[in-house]
C-alpha cells in the first residue's frame, strides 16, 4: 500500500485508488494536466482504462456487500461528512489555487467553490442526522406494524464534468456516502486534481477501505465501462447531452438507477420596468454580466440567453457591451483578474464557430469575437477569448439553440408578456431561468409559466444546498441537492410485520 504520508505531488502518477490504495495505471499511461492559461503542464495523473475501471468498482462492491460501511450508524456517517468539511475548510487556499489551476478560473472562484463543497457536505450530515429511522404506514389493525426504510443503493458511478471538479463532485459523493453507499468516480480527464485531493481527505477523516474510490482516465474508456459495468447499481453524470445519452443507453442493459445533469440553454428576461430607476437599470445589467461570463461562461445555468424587452434593448445591450469590453482577462492567480480561460483549445475552438455561424446568419457584434492581445498576465499560449455579445439573434441560430459553453451572449426581444414566456421557453433544454421585473405579480406569474428547473427572480445563479437542482426535458432526469438529491442514493422497502398471524384458509385443501 502507497504511504499514507504521501502528498498528491510526492505520489506524481498513482491517481488511481481502488480498495484503500494508490495505484498507476495498469497500462502505465499518463497524461499531462495543462494550465490553461498558458497550455503547459504542471501535473501528470495515471491514464485508466477498462482494467483499472473493473479493479475499482470489484473494491467498491466488496466494501458494500461485505465492510462495514452500509451499516455505520447514521450519525457516525454524518460525523464522518462533518470532519470531511472541517478539512476542507482548512485546505481552503491550496485547494482554491489547485481548482484555478486545473479548471483555469480565478483564484476568488476556487476559493468560493471549496465554501460551497464544504457546505454540501455540511447539509447532507445534517439531512439524515435529523431524520426519523423509517415512516409508519397505518395498516388499519393493531396487529400490524408497518414501515417503510431507507437504505443504500449500492455500489455508485459518478462521472463528473470539468467546469466545476470539485463542486459537481461533491453533490454526488456528499449524499452517496451519508446514505451509506460505496462509489467509483471519474472526474473529467481535463481537470482531476482536486477530485483527487478530495479523496485523500476522505481517508484522512476516516472513511472505510473501499468505500470511496477514484479512476483517473479519458470518458470512452473508463466512463463506458463504469456505466455498463454489471455490479454498479447507479450511474450519475454531469455533463454534455451526447455523452449522457450514451452513459443511459449503457446503464439501461443491467436496468441501472440513472442521474443525468446535462447542461441548459438558459435564459435571462428582463423586462422594461427592472431598468426604470438607475438603481435598477445597473443592477439588470450588472447580473447580465454575471450571468453570461462568470467562468468565462463555462457554466451549465450560464444566463447567455438575453431576453429583453424592445423599448429598452438598445440602451441596455449598449451598457452591457461596454461593461462585457472592459473585463479583465487573465491567469485566474494574478490580482485584479475577473476572467480566466477557456478550459482548453477545443473548446474555445467550438465557441470561436459558434461566433463565426451566428455572424454568418446575420447578427451583429456588438463586442468581443475575438483572441485578446498577449499581456504578462494574458500569455498567448493561453486559451483566452474575449466576452462577446451578439444582438439581433433570433430562434433559428445555432447559438440561440445550442449550448456553447463559453463567453458568449445572445440577445433577442419581445413585447408583450406572453412572447417573453414562449421565447424563454422555445428550448430543447430547461435547466435554469430568470426574471427580472418591478411588478411582483408578474414575477410569479412568469416564473409559474418558465419550464426550468430553477427560476430566478430578480437574480442569477444563486443557489442553496436545501433545495433540488436540475432540469425539465434535455436537461436531464433526477434532482442533486435537497431532500430529493439525497433520495436519489437511496432504495425504499417496505417492512410488513404481522404480530399475530393466522391461517388464511385461501386453499380448501
């Protein structure tokens, strides 16, 4: 077994961990890990494969089928959850330069991402250390005693995506683990690290041998076989709508439990009276902002969808494309930066199309669309890409329909009420939305009509750990966070004891 003393640096390759140890690939194929900033590597992590993938799950069932694990009491596991927190709290500044790193966003954004980790964490402990140990079921007799229990799924897959590493990996391990089951993960192959760090913190507070275990490696290899592998029970993934069409194909042939997140084409409507007083014109447009480029717009809720009421899209879309023009681009690390890279060549290659089509079907830029000019803080190896608005979208583009996945916004308008609601809703996909309106009844009254998981009114992004995440339609099936997040991990059975049973006589004989 590798030495428990080891740093994740000292340990270099072995990123693999499987039944409590440290392992290189069974291959002994690595792979660099690029700062996207200046396309240079600064780690290297083992490349698994199907026999790496095997090895780890036959861990993971041993650990359920026969550790100790499944049947900790609930408030052991949720102090187990509470010590991970604690630790991350103290890891909060190498693991926010790690996260910036890896995923390219600024340091400020690792930072608040680990908050959100340990808070996770925090709220599935005090989930099912609160909760009664089953729910009665009135059988009409005393001589009955019904309940219905909860119990652990099994064995899980996760598959989680590189914009947010260690964020999405936490909404999956956090409720698996306080519902008592074993996992296998798989971060994305771009941007391991602080998945990796995270399950040495796992060890550190104490989780059993096997219980929670990680394989470093490409999506076609180890994510194929994680989601058609026979002894996993549940397969979750967070990620593009191909590839988890894909993963549920693979899970439906040994009739799997399936969590997909697949992503959003998410829109922002913004109607005239939120921009009547200055105050709230600058608040609109200041959350616009926020919405399309926070993390270079590398966000499965990204607000790049403006919806915005004719009489005023001129002044607005000219305030916000000078705002947009004015943020600073750079290494996520150096001060004063609000904008890192895109996570890597390709896919600031696809937001580049996605420009040049939109341009091509006639909408105007009204800035960015471009590769910004190199500066010490701006290498030009890096993968850097201006925050870009595009007006007089329209429906039909293939940047109005698709999610792009980078630093770009659409703006369309409308006039009336009911043309907002169906432009917002005019998507295969129906992940999150936004309002933004000074009459509170028209508020709910959109809100109530928005197909989307999550509605914000007069906001975005926020988001709270007590409350479910996900999507309606292409967005995917099932809900992380919230009661529900934590159901997902769970099988209920229905225990019907007879305390004082007879013969039944059904049969004459």
């Amino acid at each position: 077994m590798a030495n428990s003393t080891e740093t994740p640096a000292e340990r270099a390759h072995r990123t693999i961990h499987a039944g409590g140890e440290w392992l290189a690939a069974s291959s002994g194929a690595t792979r660099d890990i690029l700062d996207p900033a200046d396309a240079l590597p600064f780690a290297v992590i083992a490349e698994g494969d199907e026999k790496d993938t095997d090895l780890a799950v036959a861990a993971a069932r041993r650990a359920f089928d026969a550790g100790p694990w499944p049947h900790t009491p609930v408030a052991e596991r949720a102090a187990l959850l509470r010590r991970v927190a604690d630790l991350l709290v103290r890891d909060r500044e190498p693991l926010g330069l790690l996260e910036s790193r890896d995923a390219g966003k600024t340091v400020e954004e690792g930072r608040v991402d680990i908050d959100c980790v340990a808070d996770a964490f925090r709220y599935f402990a005090d989930l099912v250390a609160g909760e009664a140990p089953g729910r009665v079921v009135d059988a009409g007799s005393p001589e009955i005693h019904s309940v219905v229990v909860h119990e652990p799924v099994g064995v899980c897959a996760m598959i989680t995506p590189w914009n947010y590493p260690l964020l999405q990996a936490s909404w999956k391990i956090a409720p698996a683990l306080a519902a008592g089951n074993t996992l296998v993960i798989k971060p994305s192959e771009i941007t391991p690290m602080t998945t990796v760090a995270l399950i040495d913190l796992l060890v550190e507070a104490g989780l059993p041998a096997g219980v929670a275990n990680i394989v470093t490696g490409p999506g076609h290899t180890v994510g194929a076989r994680l989601a058609e592998h026979p002894d996993v029970d549940l397969v979750s993934f967070t990620g593009g709508l191909i590839s988890g069409t894909k993963v549920a194909q693979a899970a439906a042939v040994t009739v799997k439990k399936v969590a997909l997140e697949l992503g959003g084409k998410n829109p922002n409507v913004v109607f005239a009276d939120a921009c009547e007083t200055e105050e709230g014109f600058d608040t609109a447009v200041d959350q616009a902002l926020n919405a399309a480029f926070i993390h270079s717009g590398q966000v499965c809720s990204a607000g790049g969808r403006l919806i915005i009421e004719e009489s005023v899209r001129e002044r607005f879309v000219a305030e916000l494309a000078r705002r947009a023009a004015k943020i600073r681009l750079g290494r996520g690390t150096e001060d004063g930066v609000e904008c890192g890279p895109l996570v890597s060549e390709q896919q600031r290659a696809k937001t580049e199309d996605y420009v040049a089509s939109a341009l091509a079907e006639g909408a105007a830029l009204r800035c960015g669309g471009k590769r910004p000019e190199p500066s010490p803080q701006r290498p030009q190896s890096g993968y850097f890409y201006e925050p870009t608005v595009l007006d007089h979208c329209h429906r039909e583009m293939r940047v109005v329909r698709e999610e792009v996945f980078g630093p770009v916004l659409t703006v369309e308008t409308f006039r009336t009420e009911d043309e907002a609601v169906a432009l917002a809703n005019d998507t295969e996909y129906g992940l999150a939305g936004a309002v933004w309106t000074a009459d509170a009844g028209r508020a709910r009254r959109v809100a109530g009509r928005l197909r989307h998981g999550t509605v914000w009114i007069n906001d975005f992004h926020p988001y709270l750990p007590q409350a479910e995440w996900g999507g309606f339609g292409k967005s995917g099936v099932g809900r992380e966070l919230g009661p529900a997040g934590l159901a997902e991990y769970r099988e209920s059975k229905h225990v019907y004891q007879n305390l004082a049973p007879k013969p039944v006589r059904w049969f004459a004989g």
